[in-house]
C-alpha cells in the first residue's frame, strides 16, 4: 500500500499557529519525518512553532525550488510510493494556492499516492469572506502586470468582469508596490465600483475594509510593505 | 467601542471538528453567545460538537434565510454596534463562499462593525490545492445551468477559459444530479482536458481524482448524494 502525500499549509506571517492551524493537523504534521519545503529556515521554523517532537536533525527536507525538476520529484515521491506518508509544506498559507506545488501534487496524482489537503489559512478565501462581496462566483488572477499601461488595461478588463458577470475580483501585489497599484486602481475603476483592501490577514496587524472607489479616494491608508490582497466587486 | 462580528465555518458533513477548526477558533466561539444562523437545529448541533460550555438554551440565534430582510440584519447587528461580540456560523463550510451570509457582511461594514474571518474548511480550496490544477489563477462558477442545452454551453464555455486564460475552473452540482453532470462534461470536453472530481472531503470517505476526460471515460465513479466539486483544467 501506497503513502499519502498530505499537504500542509503553514501560518501567515508571525499569526498563532493555534488559531490557524487544527489540532488533529497538528498531530498528522508530527506523524511526519519527510517533507518538500521551499526553504529549509521556514520549514524549521514552523515546525518547531507547532511543537514538532521528532529530531529536527533527522528530518528529510526536499528542496522545491525553480531548479527543481521532474527526475527530482520523481526522487521526492519514491518514498511515498513504497508506502510512507510524506508533506508538502508550505511557507505561509496553501500549499497550490498562490503558491507552487502543484507539480507535486500533479505527479502524485500520475503515481496513484493519495492527495489529503489539510486545512489551514488563505488569504485569498479568508479576504473573500469578509469582503462582504459575491462568494458564489469569483475569480483570484495572481499578480497583475508591472507595466503601468498593461497594468490599467487589465484593472478595467477585471471591472469589466465584475459588472458583466457580477463575479467578483481577486489579486494580489508585491508589497513595496501595494500603495501604487492602490492609486492606479482609484485612477482607473467606477467611482461606485468597491474595493476591499485586506491587509496582514490573521495576524494581530489585520485590517480588512470595504469601500467604494469614491470613499477610498477620501482616504487612502499606508499598505507599504503590508502583505494585502486586493477584491473588487459592484 | 463596537463588538466584532466573527464569520465562524462549520465542519463540512460528519467530518472531525478537530482537524478542520483550529483550537483557538473553538474558544472564540465558546465566548459568543449570539449568532446569525441558517438552522438552528444545526448551529445547535455545531455548537455541542465543540464542546459549546454556555447553555443552549440562553444563547440568541438570528436565523438567515430568503425572508431575512434588511430591517432584520439591522436588528442583528444591534449588539455589535453597541459593542457586543457575534458570530455569523455557516451550515457547513466557510461562511460568504458558495454559501450566504454576504449581505450582514456588507452591512456590518456599513456600520463601521470589524469582521473578523475564522479559518475552517471550504471544499473549494482544499479540492483546488488537492487538484494539481492551476492555483494562481482560478475562478469558482457556482452552480452550472440545469437545462440541457445551456449547461452544456457554459462547459463548453469554462473549458474555452480553461485553454484561453490557463485558469482553473471550479463548479459544483446538487449531489442528486453529479452523475448527469460528469456525463454531460464527459460529452463535452476534449479528450486532454483534465478533470478532478473531490468528494467527501475532510469526511472517511474523502475521494480526489485527476484524470483526462478519456481516462475517466474509460471509469466512472458512482457519485450520486455525494457532496462533490468539479475542477476542469489543461
């Protein structure tokens, strides 16, 4: 019998783990001595916040990188072919979800090892639920272009969506660049359209408000560096 | 100062409350004693199955349904506003996400009221890292059309986005009708289009496949009752 690749989410920034991770989660992750990791620091690091008992010398962390290729996952996966259960861990939030692994999770799929998703936090469905905005319909687009007239076509292609499909419109900013993509989304949208800005989400700095385009021109808060993600809707 | 309105999930089915609530959510909840609620009879049997301390009997449930007007949500957020703590539980799931609740959301912003999302279960996002599917960009369509010839348009149509947009396309059908619906997917797709079928998940009888059309041609499971999502990709 095979093993179980489970994947593992991990906290947003420095949140209490208890608050985002499930106990029973907690002790599968302690199960576990193998895993695929971003970075060796971060994977130690959340092991140990989550009381990890094993020998963090002994652990077996596989690299998933941009160098990473199939031959090496095909080396990830052989232990879990031979019937260990292993993790894909993540560096904050879900494994797959704005976040790489799913070639992972692709080729263990090809191999017949079981997938097991464990809950943990996102920010992209945890800023959904508390925009206020359509949850029966919506779309998370990744990063939007850098270059400024790329970037304010694809903010009205997004609006557009929003009006034409009532669905609403998710994405995400490298933080040194959030106050900019603000500015241009407040020069580009419907004064009507609204816009939730969710910021540093499940930490003790979490800040979540929506506003229409008008109301945010009034104000506009610092997200400088902020982890944030950004929703519009009608 | 104004109390918070928590979005609080629920456990999806018969599923261990300890591997899809984290600890610290289940004290939060422990120290509300009003909630908007679908179902009383469910909320009630939530609340119980994570060991709720107060009485059953003292706490104030405000139902939610298609009768619930404004000048009721309005009522509901009373507290809040004059600084009580309240919890808007789900039925099942993450509340706002293929699941109501939007609209006290909306209007607690409104208000000024902070709103504060739980992490908890939500097929969607588990069956998206469990995929191997495209998880930077993906969007969740809800219920397909129930006519014939209109569902099978819009398949056409998400499979169309699937090669145009290289986006992940997530939808859902009332369980008596999953059968009817990977037929008509199975008609309709290309033979490489990818499909993940997850069902039951975070329940014992979690199942998630991914497979071309043709594999699962060649297989069918029996899906018919089986709380399920359909994820289709390249």
């Amino acid at each position: 019998m095979k093993g179980k690749l489970y994947l593992i989410p991990a906290t947003l920034g420095e949140s209490d783990v208890h608050m985002v991770i499930p106990s029973n989660v907690i002790e599968i992750v302690k199960t576990l001595d193998e895993f695929i990791v971003e970075q060796e620091k971060t994977a130690r690091h959340f092991l140990k916040s989550i009381g990890y008992e094993s020998s963090l010398d002994s652990i077996i962390l596989h690299p998933l990188n941009k160098h990473t290729s199939h031959e090496d996952i095909l080396i990830y996966l052989d232990n879990a072919i031979k019937g260990k259960n292993i993790g894909l861990l993540s560096e904050a939030g879900c494994p797959c979800i704005a976040d790489p692994g799913n070639i992972i999770v692709q080729m263990a799929h090809q191999k017949q090892i079981q997938v097991v998703p464990l809950v943990g936090p996102s920010s992209i469905y945890l800023s959904l639920m508390a925009s206020g905005f359509n949850g029966q319909n919506f779309a998370f687009n990744g990063y939007l272009p850098i270059e400024k007239n790329e970037r304010v076509k694809k903010i009205k292609e997004l609006e557009n969506i929003v009006y034409s499909k009532s669905q609403t419109q998710i994405f995400i900013e490298t933080p040194y660049r959030n106050n900019q993509l603000v500015q241009d989304i407040l020069k580009t949208c419907n004064k009507e359209t609204k816009l939730c800005i969710a910021s540093s989400i499940s930490t003790t700095d979490e800040s979540i408000a929506t506003k229409s385009i008008a109301q945010w021109q009034y104000k506009l808060p610092d997200l400088n560096k902020k982890n944030s993600i950004f929703l519009l809707y009608k």
